[in-house]
C-alpha cells in the first residue's frame, strides 16, 4: 500500500478506536461459551449492519460472515477472528468485568472481535480504493475441539468468492502492545488428546497379591510414557505428552481395580504425530500385560499443525512496517507446542497467524493466556485494526 493510504488506515483506525474500545468491553462482560455465542454474533451482526457490510449469519451454529465490494473485480481475502470465551472465574476489578458467571474472555477473543470489526470499518470507509473483495470471518468454539473453524470451511466460508488468503490475529502478553509478532512455517502444534483406562483387579489393601492395583500399574504407564518423548522420537522434534487428570480408586484400604488418565500429546511435525498412539499403544500394552490388567485407548485427533505461509508471513511484515515502521515487527523465534483451528484455513489457503502485542506492565497486562487475571493493553485495538486492514490491502494489491 501507498504512504497515503498506510496514514488513512492508521487515521481512521484511531478515530474509531474509542468506539471499538466501547464494543470490546461490552463483549467483554458478556462472555460466551463454545458454540454458545449467541449475543456476540448479534452484537457483530449489528456491527456490519451498521456499517453497510452485507453477511450471513448461524454458519456453524453462531458464525457470521460479512463480504466488502461483493461485486467488485479482483482477488478476495478472508480475515478472521474467533469469538469464545473460556470456563474460568474472573479476577480482575474492571468495571467492566464478567458479568456471566464463572464465565471469561481470557484468551483476547472479545479484542479479535473488536480488531476484526474496527478492520471492516476502516476498509469500509477506503472500500472504493480496496482493491478486490474482503471476507470477515467470525468463527465459533476456538477454544473447544473439534472446533469450529473446521465446520466454517465445510460450510464454505472460503468460497463463492474463492479466498486466495487469509490472516488472523492472537493477543500474546509475551509480547509488548506497539508490536506485532510474526513467524513463517510451523507455529503451533497439533495437539491431540487421548484417554487411557487401566483396568485391574480389586481386593483388600493388606492383600495386595490378590488383586491387580490399577494405580500401581497407572502409575508405571505414567512414568513410562514420558520414554515417548525422550527415547522413542528423535530428539530434535517437539513432542509433548502430559497426563492432566489421574482419576481412580475408593479407599485407603481398598486396591483400585480402575484408574482413568486423560491426556494430551503435541508435536510440530505430521509425521511425528502419527507415530504417537503407536507407541502409546505399545507402552501402555507391554505394561498392563506384566501386570496382569488390561486396557483401553481412546485416542482423539485435535486441530493440525499451523503453519504459516513464508510468502503471506512476508506480506504481513511489510504491511506492519508501513503502518508502524519496522520496529513494530516482532519476530517470533520458536514455535509454541498451543493449538489453535486456524490451521484448518490455512491448510486451504495461504496466509499468516500474526501476533497481537498487549503487554504492559503498567497496565497489568502481564498474564499468560486463559489466567484469571487476564487482561490487555487495549492501545492494541487500534494497532491490531489497522494492521489487520493494511495486510488485506496489501494481499489484494499484489
Ligand atoms: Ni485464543
């Protein structure tokens, strides 16, 4: 994009941002779960009415779709933003805080959603100098898999027009408000999630002999599991296998004769990936079998491995540099082993998952994502606008 339009984006996105600070607490206090985001769709199908921008909405249940110059000529890029807020307890003191109990936008969605609104406006507002068409995509259950990116694609959200791109954006406290981060190739990980049962023989504890302890033989496929990552893949690919929840047993004095684990396991390779409930299986089997109990696996696919593309990922750093000059380009040196569905878009379409920068102490926004103190620097809601509507322009121009 030309100087000239990189300063009308900028100035537009500040001229709106009181507003869009205004409708991103508003979706802040009302937060909504997976799939349950129903007011958040009506409050942005308002938006886009408002603002002029034709949409669809109920796509995968509570998504809403908004098209920019439907009719004009040229290339369409699809911008998206996710809209679901997480099981968590807020603890902050904003007079703006959650207002559905036990519920929390602690992951930045209600910021997406506003970046993604304050985006339409502004290129609404420069729609005759845009050059090409411009899909909105506010999608469903991020947070939750299957998810609903997935649904969106089949539903055929990057179709009818064709999209040839698509970017996003995700708040990151690690980073400072002021920048955004980027990274080409492997981002984040698949992360699959799987449930183990181990089935034992119960009895009396003082007779240990008579039974098969289902914790004890948990215990061992706990440990060894963990060879997984340090003896069974090569060293020099990510892979991470946790075991979050151990649920089993009755009484101090009472062998367990069943014990469930529930686990997740995250790589950053495919091939890697397909290997693991493998050698779960192996594990799991060669151990049970020793002791005389048995076994069921349940293993769950999650969202792909993200990866953006070099070519849009470059894309994105020119247009930060024009808009915010090149020190607001944050590289990212490592990938996180986090998932995230907007690897389904990019599995059929190039684009890039960028990084918005909240993090400012002074404004306590310190925390890690889903904490119960999350919170941002909303200053980022004009950055995050503007960058989101200059990488759009820029893709169509190209
Ligand atoms: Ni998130």
């Amino acid at each position: 994009m030309e100087d000239r339009i990189a300063e009308k984006i900028k100035n537009i996105s500040y001229q709106i941002f009181p507003t869009m600070v205004k409708l991103r607490r508003e979706l802040h206090q009302y937060p909504e779960l997976a799939f349950d985001e129903y007011k958040a769709s009506e409050r942005i199908a308002k938006e886009l009415k408002k603002i002029g921008i034709g949409f669809k909405k109920g796509i995968a249940k509570t998504g809403v779709v908004g098209i920019l110059n439907k009719v004009k000529k040229g290339k369409t890029v699809a911008l998206r933003a996710d809209m679901d807020a997480l099981p968590i307890v807020e603890q902050t003191n904003f007079p703006y805080k959650s207002k559905n109990k036990g519920i929390m936008h602690a992951c930045g969605h209600d910021v997406h959603m506003a970046c993604l609104i304050g985006a339409a406006k502004i290129l609404t507002r420069l729609k005759d100098e845009v050059p090409g068409k411009v899909k909105f995509i506010f999608q469903p259950s991020e947070e939750v898999t299957p998810g609903g990116a997935k649904p969106m694609v089949e539903a055929g959200v990057l179709k009818n027009p064709d999209v040839s791109g698509i970017f996003a954006l995700h708040c990151d406290s690690s980073i400072p408000v002021g920048k955004i981060g980027v990274r080409e190739g492997p981002t984040m990980a698949q992360a699959e999630s799987f449930d183990i049962t181990i089935i034992g023989k119960g009895g009396h504890g003082a007779r240990p002999h008579d039974g098969v302890d289902a914790i004890v033989v948990a215990s061992q496929v706990v440990q060894a599991l963990q060879t997984i990552a340090s003896r069974k893949i090569n060293p020099l690919e990510p892979v991470v296998i946790s075991i979050g929840k151990m649920e089993g047993g009755y009484a101090r004095n009472i062998i367990c004769d069943r014990v469930i684990l529930k686990g997740t396991a995250r790589t950053l390779n495919k091939e890697v990936a397909k290997k693991v409930p493998a050698f779960l299986k192996e594990i799991i089997s060669g151990i049970t079998k020793s002791a005389g109990a048995y076994f069921e696996l349940s293993y769950y696919g999650g969202y792909p491995i993200l990866i953006n593309h070099p070519k849009a990922t470059d894309l994105a750093r020119s247009s930060i540099a024009k808009l915010f000059g090149k020190d607001a380009i944050f590289e990212i040196e490592r990938p996180v082993m986090g998932g995230e569905d907007f690897a389904y878009y990019l599995q059929k379409v190039p684009g890039s998952f960028l990084r918005l920068g909240i993090r400012n102490p002074k404004k306590n926004a310190i925390y890690p994502w889903h904490h119960p103190k999350f919170t941002v620097d909303e200053d980022a809601i004009k950055i995050g606008s503007a960058v989101l509507a200059g990488v759009a322009f820029d893709f169509l121009s190209g």
